[in-house]
C-alpha cells in the first residue's frame, strides 16, 4: 500500500502592533518572533528523516505563509543539498488561502474601528457556525480538494504545505468527525506547529494524523 502524507504548516507570530485582524490583507509580516519560530520548525523539519524527503512545499499566497515557507525551504534545501539534491522551489496555491471573514481590518479590544462596535458583534450568531464570512464548510472542502489532487500527483511521497489557523483546523475536524463545524476557541493549531496527515494514496483513506509543535518555546 502507498502512503501520502501531508504536512500543514501554520504561519509564523504575525507583527500586528495595532491589533487588527488582518485576514486576507496585504502588508502582514512575519514579526521578528515569528522568523524565529518558522526557523525553528525548518530546523525540525531538514532534521526529521521522515519529513525532510519531502519533494514538494506549497504555500497561501499570502506574505505570512510565503515568508514561513521561506524560511522552511532554507534548512530544508541545505539538506536536500548534502544529499547531493536539486533544491526545491515555492509553489502557491489560492486554495489554502486563510478564510474570508467580513471583520477584516477591525480591531480587536477597543478603540476606533473596534470589533465590537457599530453593531459588527450581531454577525457572530454561533461559534460553530460562522455568519461572519466563509463557512466552515467551504473552507474545509478547498482545503479538501487541493489535497486530493496533490494525493494523486505526489502518491507516495511527503509534501509540505504552509497555510493558516481556520483552513488547517476545518479540514483536519471534517476528516475526523465527518463534518468541519466546530468551535474555533477550541483548535489545537499553535504558531509554526505542524499538523502531518497520511492518506492511502489510492482510496484517500487516512491513516494516521500526528501533530507537533516545533516552535512551542521560541521567544
């Protein structure tokens, strides 16, 4: 039996002084503590002998995650190298986008342009549901069929892929409960952590879910 696994990777700590959620918007960097965090789990992955085979990394094309993968593909190509390797290169892919969500660019806690204020809060009707943007559902069938495709076009292999909190938690609780509504105060997705997923390449069955969290003690 072939076996595909899939490594989500979360992006690094954002710099975000001003405390907005940022979403899909532009300009969002990783923060000084968020490269050490990203360098952190390329350390883990070139180190790994199971991950660092893998032959393709795929990223949000969003600043956050590209920056992430950047630095995963550092370490992870220094490996590649002193196995007598072709480096890999950065692929995007819009269906591991973070989630659309109406309240970007509102601030959370107080202030001008608060979350809370004019009457924004009545879009949050159900935790489990959301009425703020791209449902649950949505997310996690995007998620669903990038993965599948790349089940199919690296069957066999190991392949990393660098996205978001929502995208990666959606997906990982349709696969395990049967449906992806779930309660986002609740994900077991920390920064730079690593959420690995094998599925039989041929049924697209899962096998195994394993999560590890790499950065947990970066500062």
């Amino acid at each position: 039996m072939s076996a595909t696994t899939i490594n989500f990777v979360r992006h690094g700590k954002v710099f975000n002084p001003d405390h907005l959620l940022y979403e899909r918007l532009p300009d969002f960097h990783l923060s000084e503590q968020g490269v050490r965090m990203a360098r952190a789990t390329g350390r883990y992955i070139a180190q790994n002998p199971q991950i660092n085979t893998a032959v393709a990394v795929y990223s949000s094309p969003l600043d956050r995650t590209r920056e992430t993968a950047g630095e995963i593909l550092t370490a992870l190509n220094a490996t590649r190298q002193a196995r007598g390797e072709q480096p890999l290169e950065l692929i995007t892919d819009d269906r591991i986008i973070e989630a659309r969500n109406e309240f970007r660019g509102k601030r959370i806690g107080h202030g001008e342009g608060a979350l809370w204020k004019n009457g924004n809060w009545r879009l949050v009707k159900n935790l489990w549901k959301p009425s703020w943007g791209e449902t649950y559902r949505e997310i996690a069938n995007r998620v669903r069929d990038f993965s599948f495709e790349k089940i199919e076009q690296y069957a066999g292999e190991q392949i990393i892929v660098v996205s978001h909190e929502s995208p990666i938690w959606s997906f990982r609780h349709l696969l395990e409960t049967g449906h992806p509504e779930h309660n986002m105060l609740l994900r077991h997705t920390a920064l730079a952590s690593i959420t690995s997923i094998t599925f039989d390449s041929e049924t697209k069955r899962v096998l195994s879910i394993t999560y590890v969290d790499p950065a947990a003690g970066v500062k």
